[in-house]
C-alpha cells in the first residue's frame, strides 16, 4: 500500500547583509537578498574602512557573510532548527549579542525569533562589522492532534515512547534533527542526471504503500517493531550470513517479537524476516534479517546491525561498506510511515523505499551497495528523491495522504533495498484506511518526483 508524509512548513529566510565604513572615509553599499531554506544568500563584497593610528590612516576590509541559512526555517513548537553560516574575513563571530565558532549551531525556539550573525574583523574594530539575520518561523500546527501529541517533536531521545509492538513514540524521532533522515531538501539542488534515474525506476508507476491495516496473504501489512525498556535482557544471536558486518550481541529481542511477514495463523512463513527493536531508555535501535526465535530465548539471523538513535554517528560499531538489516547499510526503522504520525498531520523525517534496479554504489547516508550492474542510470542505494514542488496535493485526499505526501516533499525519500519499484514502507496498524491509501497514493506516478542532487557517491 501507498503512504505518505505531510509536513507543515512555510519557508521565510530573510538575509539582509550591512557593512559599514569606518574612520573618516564613507561606506559602500552592500547588497541584500532573499532566499529560501537550504539556499544561500547573495555573497557580500567586504566594504573597506579606515581606522587612526599613530602614522595616519590603515585600510581594512570588512568581512564577508558568504551565506546565512536556517534549515528548516519553519517548525513546529518543540521542533529544531540548524543555523549553518560561510564566513570569511572575520576575527569574532556573535549571534543574537552571544559568541560563537565554528560554523553552525542548533536552536530550538519556544517562538518565532530573528537571529542575526553579527561578523567583526579586529583590524577595524566596529566599523567594519558585517550582519545578516534568518528568521525562523514557529507554529504550533500539528501539535496535540491525532494520538500522542506528536507536534511536539522530540529528537534523538526515545525514553517518552510507549512499550510493546507497534507503540506509539509520543512525538519521538530517531537521531537529531540535523540528521539526514531529518532534513529539510526542500530547497537543494536536483541532479543532473534526475530524468534518466526517475525512467529507469518508472515515471508512469505509481507510489504503492507496502503497509496498511488488516492481512495480505495472512500477514499484517507491514514492518512491524517493539519497543522494550531497559530491564529487558539481552539474548545471543547467531548470524548465519553476515557476521563479519554486523555487530556481535547480545540483543535485547523479546521472544515474542513480531517478524515482518509472521503469519497470523500461526503457520512457516519466508521472506526477508526483519525484526526491530527499539531500547527506549538507552535510545538505541537493534535491527535483525531472515530472523529465526530458537530455544531457550536466542535468535538465528542474516545479520545484524546496532543504532544509536540520540547520535549522527548513527552507528558506532559499524563500517563504511558494511551492509544492515536494510541493503544499503540503512536503518530500517527511521524510514517507516506510521501512522500515528501521519493521523497528527505533520510528519518530519524521510521515507524508506524499494526500487527494482540498483547500482553498483551508494551514497550517503547509505554504506553498502547490492548490485553488479554499473550503469549510471540506474540508482544507487541511498538516492533521495522528493515530490516536485509543482504537485499539489489534491485537496480531497485524506489527511493521512496529504501528510505523507507533504513529507515527500518536504524529505523525501531513500533507496533502501532492491524491491518492487516505488514501494513504500511502513508499519502495519489497525487504523489505516486501504481504500483510502492504495488509490490516493497510486494516483502519484514516478514523473511527480525529481532526485536531489547526490554528494559522495561511492563507487567500489
């Protein structure tokens, strides 16, 4: 079945740049500009000043705020934005009357607020300071509707999460909000090769949501997950498969964790077997394939990866090249449509999705390929793909659809494994509406989406 995202979220970046002259000589203009998040003001020529000294006059120039950006520059209350600047010429750096280094900072504002980037350069003192200001906007759309008062988002720390199979994350999101899974792509670049790698997985195909409520060949319809406490002991597991990629256990795996696929009869069942387990009060996400329980509690697997879900180092143990639960090396469980978020209306990370074809590559944040096949053409794991700003989201589709939608907007979407092309995982709940879903999200074809411009590809 479909599904889809929606996020809230008007972009206002206003970047207005100021240089002054000092000492006795006059001041240039200096330009202003208007962008939107992920995109980058327009560079500024340092004007130049004098400043007395004892022998007469010194010329210094004025720094330069190459950009200023807020991503993303709307939010939800409770949500995080990212503060990222380019900077040259200066010698201190204030934001908001406050120093700072480096070039970028998180911020969580209770409300709408002005930031502005004040850059000094010592040679001029004060005649010479550069700003410019973002604006993030703050809305509290979204917040306390559907279950679990989900507007009020909260990254990286999973201990207010509900135990038990399916629970509800009460506004959780997995790793920080300047994660990848996390980011605004709205404004980045498409890339250059985007037709041919949308042809190649279908521009007539439409989205097909791999959840839903009720069975399909008598499983739920879905990836299913557990989240369990700390108290839940951990149990060997033994990898059949992919041991030298996977981080060795134990693994707190409940004995009656669900299995993607586990039929509801009771009956053998095939197919990839995963099983996701989120440690709330330790934030951290285990992550099992081709899962088999065994005797006395321990559990056979492919292989097996341990997330740190409170972290960008997403996973401590792990190796570049290495694969996952996943093929691309990728969490599975970040990437899931759920719907208790799609029922609050916003939903604020990236999907998980399957395409028939890969290549032999990845980009990041994927770590592993799984393909023999070197067209380029063709994706490689970890390709992000949004739905173009140009579609509109028909006003009659159900809330659930428009958010997911919105979200693939908003994020987009990862190639997460070779699969049914435009697949897209979720988790299994009652609640889902199939009629709504399948023809809502089916109507969205492959030519409705553009890939977001690939840095880093991996070629092996």
């Amino acid at each position: 079945m479909p599904k889809r995202i929606q996020q809230l979220s008007v972009i206002t970046l206003i970047l207005s740049l100021a240089a002054c002259g000092g000492g006795g000589s006059g001041s240039a203009p200096v330009s202003s500009s208007t962008g939107s998040t992920g995109s980058t003001g327009t560079n500024t020529t340092g004007t130049t000043g004098t400043t007395g000294t004892s022998g007469g006059t010194t010329t210094a120039s004025a720094p330069v705020i190459n950009s200023f950006i807020a991503t993303p520059a709307s939010i939800s209350t409770g949500q995080a934005s990212q503060l990222s600047w380019n900077v040259s010429g200066a010698t201190s750096l204030t934001l908001n009357g406050n120093a700072v280094t480096g070039n970028s900072v998180g911020v969580n504002p209770a409300a709408s607020t002005t930031y502005t980037l004040v850059a000094a350069n010592s040679a001029c003192v004060t005649a010479c300071n550069t700003s410019a200001s973002v604006t993030i906007n703050v809305s509290n759309m979204g917040a306390g509707a559907g279950t679990g008062n989900s507007g009020n988002a909260i990254y990286g720390d999973l201990r207010k999460a509900d135990l038990g199979a399916g629970a509800n994350l009460n506004g959780a999101l997995p790793f920080p909000a300047t994660n990848a899974w996390n980011t605004d792509i709205s404004g980045a670049q498409v890339d250059p090769a985007s037709d041919a790698l949308i042809a190649s997985i279908g521009m007539t195909t439409g989205l097909h949501p791999d959840f839903g409520s009720g069975l399909y060949d008598g499983a739920p319809i879905g990836i299913p997950y557990i989240v369990v406490a700390a108290s839940q002991p951990k149990v060997s597991v033994q990898f059949t498969d992919y041991g030298d990629e996977s981080e060795p256990g134990p693994y707190p795996i409940p004995a009656n964790a669900p299995i993607e696929g586990q039929q509801a009869n009771g009956s053998t069942f095939g197919g990839d077997r995963h099983v996701l387990v989120i440690d709330r009060d330790a934030s951290r996400l285990y992550e099992v394939g081709n899962a088999y329980p065994q005797a006395g509690g321990s559990w056979k697997v492919s292989g097996g990866a341990i997330f740190d879900l409170a972290s960008n180092n997403v996973r401590p143990g792990g190796k570049p090249g290495w694969t996952s639960a996943d093929a691309a090396g990728l969490p599975i469980f970040p990437g899931l449509v759920r719907y208790e978020e799609a029922a609050s209306g916003v939903i604020r990370h990236a999907f998980r999705f399957t395409v028939s074809r890969t290549r032999r590559a990845y980009v990041p944040p994927a770590t592993h390929y799984a393909s023999s096949n070197t067209s380029n053409t063709l994706p490689p794991m970890g390709m992000r793909v949004r739905l173009k700003a140009s579609y509109q989201i028909p006003a009659n589709f159900s809330n659930e659809s428009k958010a997911i939608l919105q979200a693939m907007k908003t994020y987009g979407m990862l190639v997460a494994d070779n699969g049914s092309n435009w697949y897209v995982s979720g988790a299994p709940d009652a609640r889902w509406n199939n009629d709504k879903l399948l023809p809502e999200l089916g109507s969205v074809k492959g030519s409705s989406f553009e890939v977001v411009k690939m840095d880093g590809l991996v070629l092996p």
